[in-house]
C-alpha cells in the first residue's frame, strides 16, 4: 500500500508502542485495513470471540504479536487459525517468512482468502483441511496452535491436550519443527511435574509469561522441542 493513511487508529499506535514495535508506515497501512476487514466480517459472520477492538488489539492481536521474538524465521505453520490469528499477524511483520495457515471451516477459510486478495499477500498460502488429513513435505521451522480444538480434545484436562497436539504433530504429520502454544494459565499446570511431562513427550518443555500492560491475568506461550 503505497499511500500512507493519514488518521492513524490510536489504539493499534499505543498497542504496537507497548510491544515495543518499530514498524513502516506500509505495514501499519496494512494492519489497519485487515482490522477493518476483520470487524466488518465479523458483523455478519462471527469469527471472533468478541466485538470489542479495543480489547481485541489489547488481548489476541498484543499476545500474537507477543510471540515474535521467540519463533524461529522461516516457513510457519499456524494450525487452526480462524480469522488467522497469530499467523496472518505474524506475516505482517515477517513478509519473508512464508506463513501457512491451515483451517477446516469454511467461513475461516472464505475470510482469509479474502483479506489475501484484497491486502494483496503474498507470504501466506491458505489450507483448508482436517489436520489429521495434511501430509508435510517438508517440516516447517514452528508449527503454532491458539485457536486449535476439536471434539477429541475439548473437554480433556490441559496435560492431555498438551500430549494429543504434540503426538499429532510428531506422529500423524511427521513433523520435528518446533511447537509453539499460545495459551492462558492452564500451561502452569505443568510446573509442578515439568520433567515428567517432558519425558513422556520426548520433549524439552519451556513456559514462557507474556509481560502486559493491559491485564492482571496472564497469558503464556508454551514452546516444544
């Protein structure tokens, strides 16, 4: 986008001030034309959990954009994405990292591939499937989780889900990348037998806090290697 908005959105400004992001005019033209796409969509469509922007850019779009300095550059795989967050944020402010984000609802996958034509994206490819469904080629260099559920996993405890998404990975897509879950406090769970978790995962597990200004209860970004 070539030409630079002239009334910038003070609430994505302070947002982006407080994680500390030095962006190009281009980039932030870009991300506020996808919120207005998102918000509008929504209205008719109902793709997010709430309707409110301002907690939205204080909650997902500051904890999606909170991941940055601990993914890995290179391809990413963000699996259930819903109206794309974090991988479509993500992509964003990694325009040379090719983003694939992978969802099995059609209205997801008709949004998404609308803000692609009309922000002219070229970073992203969009996948509609059941993840036990996808074969990798090739393991990208992280593969995220924020949105993923499904009816296997929706009333297990935090620990089961942890092994069900990581099994899922390792065994169905073959995959060694890297996992990283964006999450609330439930992960703490895992403190208090950390190694034991690990060992049954095969895994190193790190719990990451996300530091925000903007509310007391935490979210957490779990990473799995």
């Amino acid at each position: 986008m070539k030409e630079v908005m002239k009334n910038r959105d003070p609430s994505l400004s302070k947002v982006l001030k407080a994680l500390s992001l030095n962006i190009d005019d281009d980039t932030t033209d870009v991300i506020e034309e996808y919120l207005k796409l998102l918000f509008m969509w929504h209205e008719k469509n109902n793709i997010l959990s709430t309707r409110d922007r301002e907690y939205f850019l204080r909650r997902d779009f500051y904890d999606s954009l909170s991941m940055l300095k601990y993914i890995p550059k290179g391809p990413l795989l963000d699996i259930g994405t819903g109206a794309g967050i974090p991988g479509l944020l993500l992509s964003f402010l990694r325009p040379d990292d090719y983003i694939t984000l992978l969802d099995r609802r059609d209205n997801a996958i008709r949004f998404l591939e609308h803000v692609k034509l009309k922000l002219k994206l070229e970073n992203i490819d969009i996948i509609k499937t059941d993840i036990n469904k996808m074969v990798i080629t090739e393991s990208p260099k992280a593969i995220i989780f924020k949105n993923f559920s499904n009816k296997a996993i929706s009333k297990l405890p935090f620990e089961d889900k942890l092994a069900y998404i990581v099994n899922m990975v390792r065994n169905n897509l073959k995959s060694t990348s890297k996992i990283f879950i964006l999450t609330g406090s439930n992960a703490l769970a895992l403190n208090e037998n950390m190694q034991k978790h690990a060992e049954e995962l095969s895994s190193k597990l790190a719990i990451i806090k996300i530091k925000t200004p903007y509310f007391e209860t935490n979210r957490y970004i779990l990473e799995i290697t």
